[in-house]
C-alpha cells in the first residue's frame, strides 16, 4: 500500500481511526484475522456523476480509490474489474482518482486526463485509459516511458477521444482540480490512509467493509459472499 503523506496524513489517519470505533471490523469481515476492517463515509456508486464499470444497479460495488503512480496500484492492476466480470451484474466498480503530492505532476496529470476522458467517451474510455496507464507507468512520479506513442494524449486517443483541444482545456481547467480536491475530502471521510484502498459495499443493506493495497479477486469476491450471508442472501 502507498501511504499518504504530507498536509493529509493527520486527518485521513483521525477518520481511519473514527471508522475503527464506529465500524465492526469483525462482521464485516467474518474473522478476527481478516485484512478487512470498516470504513468510515462512503458515497454509493452514482452512475450520473462518475464513470461506473459494470450494471449501475448492481446489489454490490467494489470502490478503489487509486493513485495512478501508485506502484501497489499498478499491481492491482484490473483484478477489481475482473471480479466484476465474474459476477454475473451483481458487483459493479468505481474507480475515485487520489493523486498523491509524493507522485508529483506525472500522478496529477494522468488523473486530471482520466476524468477528462470521460467527458468525450462512455464509461469504457475511462477504465480502457487507466488500464492501459496502470501497464504502462514506471510509478512513483516516473510517468509513462519515453517512447512514441506511450504519452497521455495518445492513450486518451485510444480511449476513444476525439477533441483534443477540448481535452487540453479540461485537463487545465480549475473544475478538474476541483473535482480532484474533493475527492480528498471524500477519500478522508472514507478513512482511507493510502492506495490502493478498497471498498466493498452492500448496496442493499449500505454495509461496508474496506482493506488497502494489492490484494487478489478472491479475497474480494470472499468478503462479498460475507457481506451477502450478513444480508441475508
């Protein structure tokens, strides 16, 4: 897991231990020994105001919230994804950008672009543009190698954009950066303490259970099946 530094640590660590006390890590989790533990506030997946892998209606979601320089992200690569495709429309994915200081422009730069890319393609664009800059980056600040054809604008191509002009704009424009600030505040309120950090929400029952870095599909397909003997499945 990427721990978060800098102005953020204090606070993102007070709401980690706020949803400590407040959540029972235990049922969530279903053993004492589990890696799962609780969360703090979690906003449901809202397919009206951010790009959503899988059925909207899903009865779970998966939530990461990632660092695009993230090395622990780039291990995790598309396994949250692949859960979703193995559950047959009962789990979706949302992906929430968290580019941490540590990383530099290279991590702001590659989410600024993903939430722009959104603004010319479906909900696949966004998740075919961090797949293909989570397989390419060197991590920690890195960036993307220094090859043709490998650059932010040629992946946001691929992704299925079309205005690069518009891109550009987007990319610069201070509601990017804002939608970026928020979601800190989100990813405080979640009590998320670094990347990857993911949430598995019962969509029925609103219950919530949360681990951190690059764990396997299996786990997170166990934790649902938990989740889902818990709501009476």
């Amino acid at each position: 897991m990427q721990s978060i530094r800098h102005a953020l640590t204090r606070p993102l660590l007070a709401a980690a231990a706020l949803a400590a006390v407040a959540a029972s890590p235990a049922a969530a989790a279903g053993d004492a020994g589990s890696i799962w533990h609780g969360a703090g506030q979690v906003a449901p997946v809202d397919a009206s105001r951010e790009p959503v892998y899988g059925n909207p209606a899903s009865d779970f979601s998966v939530i990461v919230w990632l660092d695009p320089e993230c090395p622990y992200c780039k291990m995790l690569g598309r396994t949250p994804e692949k859960v979703v495709d193995a559950s047959g429309g009962r789990v979706n994915l949302a992906v929430r950008l968290l580019p941490l200081p540590m990383h530099g422009r290279a991590a702001f730069v590659a989410a600024a672009t993903a939430l722009c890319v959104t603004r010319q393609t479906a909900p696949a664009g966004y998740y075919r543009f961090l797949d293909r800059y989570m397989e390419l980056t060197r991590t920690n600040g890195a960036g993307l190698p220094d090859a043709t054809g490998t650059g932010v604008e040629t992946l946001a191509k691929d992704a299925g954009v079309r205005d690069m002009a518009a891109l550009d704009a987007c990319v610069h424009a201070p509601e990017t950066v804002q939608a970026l600030a928020q979601e800190y505040s989100a990813a405080n309120a979640a009590g998320v303490t670094g990347t990857p950090a993911i949430v598995v929400r019962d969509n029925r029952t609103g219950q919530l259970a949360m681990t951190e870095g690059a764990i396997p599909g299996e786990e997170i397909t166990r934790v649902i099946s938990a989740l889902g003997a818990q709501g009476a499945d």
